[in-house]
C-alpha cells in the first residue's frame, strides 16, 4: 500500500507561485471541484483574508491519482476504481500540502511539513531565494525530507534562471544539505499556464505531467508498518457543525478503522480513550469517509473532543505516544483589552469581556505558534510570530462582529544571566538603484547592519540584519520611499543582547479637541498642521488622532469647528480653497503608526487611532 502513497508539500517563499501551481496540478487531473470554485483562481485560497491579500495564511489538504503505468492523469477517484486497479497498485494517491508563504506564519508551515515525505521547493525564477525560502527549507532539511526544486514564473520577461539555480545551490549548502541532497532534481514551471519541463523552454512545455513524474522518481514512498500498533500524529484541527471537531494527521503506524476505539495521548502525557465517529481521507479538495487507513496515509478523525494539534492517537492494547511537536517561541506581544473609548459598544456584536476571551483562548486550539494569557488590569497578552500574524488575528475578530482595543506591538525579551536579550531579523530588499540611498539612510537611523549588497540590471540587493523593535514602522516608509517599487522581506534570525536603543517617531499626532462631527471647514484649516487621517462628516470623540502632526509633539486641534454664517458674501469666496485627500488608515498601517501613549480601537466598520488618555495629548 506504501508504494501508492505519496506525501508532498509545496513549500516556498510567499508569493512565489505555491497556491497557483496546486491550482495547476488539481485542475489538470480534472478534480472534481466544488460549484463555486468552478471558473475561480487559486482555489486554494478558501479564505475571505486569503483571497483579498493573495497569500495563504492556512495549510490546505488536497489528493489527485496518477497512473504511472501510462504516465497519465487518472481522473477516478480511488473509490471509484476496481478492485483489479488496486491490486496492481498502478493507481498512485498523491496527497498535496499547501502550506503559507510568509514568516509570520511559520508555526503552520513546521508542522504540517511533519505530513510529508518530500517537498517541492518552489524559487521565482527572477527574485531567487528569499527570507521564507531559507526558513521553510531549513526545516525540511532538518527533517530528512527530499527536495526538488522548481524554478517557477520563468515565462516572466526578466526571469534570470541560471543565477537562481546558482543562489539555490549556495543556500542548500549555507544549510548544511549532504551532496546528495545538494544536487538536487530541477523542475522549470510556469504555475499560471499550468506547463512544467526539464528544460527551461517554455515552448517545449505540454503540461504539468513533468511535475507528478519527478515526485513519482525523486519522492520516496511513506515510511511506516501496518503490522505495528497504531500511531497517528495530529497536525491541524478544524471544525465541523455536524461532526464537531475535526483533527488531521498522518497515520506513522498500525491502521485506523471507523468507529474503533482509541486512546488520545495529550502533551501531558495523559491517556482517554474515545471511540471514533467518523474517519476520512482527502480526495480532491474534499474529504469522503472511508471504513479504514492504514499507515503512510493523512487521515481526518472527529469524536475526541478535546484533542489538540501536536498529540498523538495510539492503540488501546499498546499506547505509544509520538514526540509532541515543538514550535519556535513568538517574537511579538500586543494587549488586547475592553473598548473604553466614547463610543464604545456602538458597532461590534461582541463586546464584553467573557466573549472576548472566549475567543482568544478559542484560537489557541487551531493556532499552535500564539500564546495567550491573562494581563493583571482586565486585559490579555496576545503573543504570535510577527505583526501579520497578529494583524490578521485581529482583522478575523473584528469581521466575526468583536470589538476590543490594541496596544502598540512590542517585542518578547529574554534575560539570561541577568542581560536582555532581543530578537533580531534577516532583512532582505530589492529596489531600483536610485532609491538605495533613503534606504541605507532610514535603515542606519533604524542601527541595521549590511551583511551584503549587489547591483544587477539597474537593480540594488540589500541584506540587513535588524532588531525587530527597531523594525516596526518602516514597511510603509519603505513603500513611499521607494514609491511602491521596492520589495522588502525579513524572517526571524536570533536572539541578541539587547543594544539599549530604540527607534522612536520623530513627530507627534493630530489630536481632536472635543467631541462632534469633522467639518470641512474645519479640516482644511488644520490640514496644513500635518497629514490627515479622516475627511468631513466623520463622528469623532476627544482625545481620537486624525492625522499626524509634521512637528514633533502631538497638538490639540478642532476640526469639528464651522465657518460662521452671516448676510455678507463677496463675489468668489471659498473658491480657491482646497482639501487635500486623506491618508486612510488600515490596520496594518494603524499598528505601524502607534507608540506607546496610543491605542488602536477595532470595531467590525471602523479603526480608530485615539490617545491613551483621552483627556491630554500625552
């Protein structure tokens, strides 16, 4: 059965084509696809936040069949064959795991790697090696798993092939990759066609067969005896209306039936038995219950309901816990509290304290890299990888209908031996040549350290290693620095002792004097103060920020105030006057923007910037 089985994750550095090459491989073997996801793009992407960022933010399972006996595309499903197929084994069930491309999601990408016994490793074909790709490479690496690469995008008309199998090469050694590792099998693919060859001639392509032929050469098939007891590892967990909570895993040993009775190994080390309602295996994009697996396979299993990611399910007669899954500690903290603002409760369905909480211990279950505790005033200390990986936490909360406030996003320190220690980051830029001199100048105000740099086609590459509090703030500078042409990537590097500095802003906000709704006469005389957040007609409350201040120091000012009426009017009054648009603050641009006397108040329709104490500038 083992020889029927593939296990492969598609693993890369965000953006570099992961999700759109699944799509090629599930609509090539003609999988049968969901109504509404007939006609769509990255399938993939299930989620509303995925679809509107276009990264992938959660590992997805899928499986298609490929005979390699006729090195075609079995568009049957498994269930659907004759016993005769099956016998033979010319039916290979290929299970494919999509997993994140960016860092801040990196828990997910660790333990769903733990599912596979190979992975593609997908490079652009003109950026090359990127922070992510070091990262996700690291680990497959680490565990054992064969590597292929594919070189994708080469269809771009800047794609540099042969200097990106170079730098691919180079960093497999940076790694400590073996020389049998090191040579690795090369793909070229152009995910978006849906074509994939051994040469880099796009006009030679036919298809995406190439790919399913080298995991078939180079993927080795599932370790793991049947014979043995039964072992399966949990690495993610989902929920069901009708079969409650679901939980995904490979099968390591023994075989899994439906409806038998099993134990449920917590990272404890405590053991329960249950007895299993339903057990499933991926087709498609779907799940279809089956009446047994046996080992090498992903499974779904519902009917324990306090299961969680990282524990094991083992044999009742012979229970044998697997190593509970270790994540890299979080990097970033924020507090997440009550809305105390004016007006507060007006907008979210879900604002007390309880429900709040509730569901941030909720996300625990499914989010193994955040950590969540109790704060000592009524608040909670949110942990996670970076600040999109908090960001879209909080953006989930505020469209499920939660209102809450946030602070300013702050580091986790260590102390050893009575030193602070603090995380620093491997920061990597691309940008035309003409801007690399406001970036080494921002990023030297910032105390970043160039590891390397390199001029190519008009291009400038820059390595930077960088504190990550001195980090926060800068990606926006860096978009309008680079007037939205640059490209910046960082990923966690290691903990240092601490320099004792800290980038702080150079200039203070717009504060509002008193409660009432922005006038445009009011506005356009504060505007000239700096740059404005909101436009007219907007509620506002004392003590909320609408803009920033172009001097240092925040300034109270009254843009609820309106011109004064009388019987005088001259001919063209008010003509020349002119309101500038204003900048709209996003979350991600909000969190960025606030220091430590600021809060960020979220609602389901508003993001609001206000002052800790409402009553002071400071």
């Amino acid at each position: 059965m083992h020889n029927n089985i593939r296990n492969v994750a598609i693993i890369a550095h965000v953006d570099h084509g992961k999700t759109t090459l699944v799509d090629a491989l599930l609509r090539q073997t003609q999988t049968q696809l969901n109504k509404d996801l007939v006609g769509t793009d990255l399938i993939m992407d299930s989620n509303e936040l995925e679809k509107e960022r276009g990264i992938t933010m959660c590992s997805k399972n899928a499986s298609v069949n490929w005979d390699p006996s006729t090195r075609s595309i079995n568009t049957q499903s498994l269930t659907e064959q004759s016993q005769s197929s099956k016998a033979s084994g010319s039916v290979t069930k290929i299970n494919i795991i999509d997993t994140p491309g960016h860092a801040d999601f990196g828990g997910e990408v660790e333990r769903v790697l733990k599912m596979a016994d190979g992975a593609l490793l997908l490079v652009d074909a003109k950026e090359g090696p990127m922070p992510q790709t070091r990262f996700v490479l690291k680990h497959a690496l680490e565990m054992g798993l064969k590597i292929i690469v594919v070189i994708n995008k080469i269809d771009k008309p800047d794609a540099r092939i042969d200097h990106v199998i170079s730098k691919t090469f180079d960093l497999f050694l940076e790694l400590g990759a073996d020389e049998e590792t090191a040579y690795f099998p090369i793909i070229y693919a152009s995910g978006k066609q849906g074509l994939a060859g051994l040469e880099a001639d796009i006009n030679k392509m036919t298809d995406i067969t190439p790919i399913f032929e080298a995991i078939m050469n180079f993927i080795p098939s599932p370790s793991g005896d049947p014979t043995k007891p039964l072992q399966m590892l949990v690495t993610t967990i989902s929920g069901d209306n009708f079969k409650g909570r679901i939980a995904t895993g490979r099968v390591y040993n023994g075989i899994i039936r439906a409806g038998q009775e099993v134990v449920h190994i917590n990272r404890e080390g405590q053991s329960k038995k249950y007895r299993l309602t339903s057990l499933m295996t991926f087709e498609g994009l779907g799940r279809v219950d089956v009446k047994e697996v046996t080992a090498g396979d992903i499974v779904a299993i519902s009917g324990i309901s306090d299961i969680t990611i990282g524990e094991t399910i083992a044999d009742p007669q012979n229970a044998l816990a697997l190593p509970v899954l270790n994540i890299e500690e979080p990097t970033v903290k924020m507090t997440f509290a009550v809305n105390t603002s004016p007006f507060a409760g007006q907008e979210g369905e879900f604002k007390t304290s309880r429900q709040i909480r509730e569901r941030l211990y909720k996300e625990l279950e499914t989010d193994v890299a955040l950590r969540v505790e109790d704060g000592t005033s009524g608040d909670w200390i949110v942990s996670g990888r970076g600040e999109l990986h908090l960001a879209i936490l909080i953006e989930r909360l505020r469209r499920e209908g939660y209102e809450f406030q946030v602070s300013r996003p702050q580091v986790i320190e260590k102390q050893i031996e009575g030193k602070t220690f603090t995380p620093y980051e491997r920061l990597l830029i691309e940008a035309p040549e003409e801007y690399s001199g406001v970036i080494m100048q921002k990023l030297g105000e910032r105390h970043a350290v160039l590891q390397d740099m390199q001029s190519e086609n008009g291009s400038v590459f820059l390595e930077f290693t960088i504190s990550t509090k001195e980090l926060f703030g800068y990606r926006s500078e860096f978009i309008a620095d680079t007037r939205g042409l640059g490209i910046i990537s960082s990923n966690f590097l290691e903990y240092r002792q601490d320099n004792g500095v800290a980038t702080k802003r150079d200039r203070g906000s717009l504060v509002v004097h008193e409660t009432g709704v922005t006038k445009l006469y009011g506005l356009i005389g504060v505007q000239d103060r700096g740059i404005l957040f909101i436009g007219p007609a907007v509620s506002v409350y004392k003590g909320q920020i609408i803009g920033q201040n172009s001097r240092p120091g925040d300034m109270s000012v009254n843009v609820c105030k309106e011109k004064q009426q009388s019987n005088m009017r001259s001919k063209g009054e008010g003509v020349s006057e002119h309101f500038n648009a204003p900048k709209i603050m996003g979350l991600e641009e909000a969190l960025e923007y606030i220091d430590d006397t600021e809060l960020v108040e979220v609602t389901p329709k508003s993001i609001r910037i206000r002052k800790l104490d409402l009553n002071g500038t400071r």
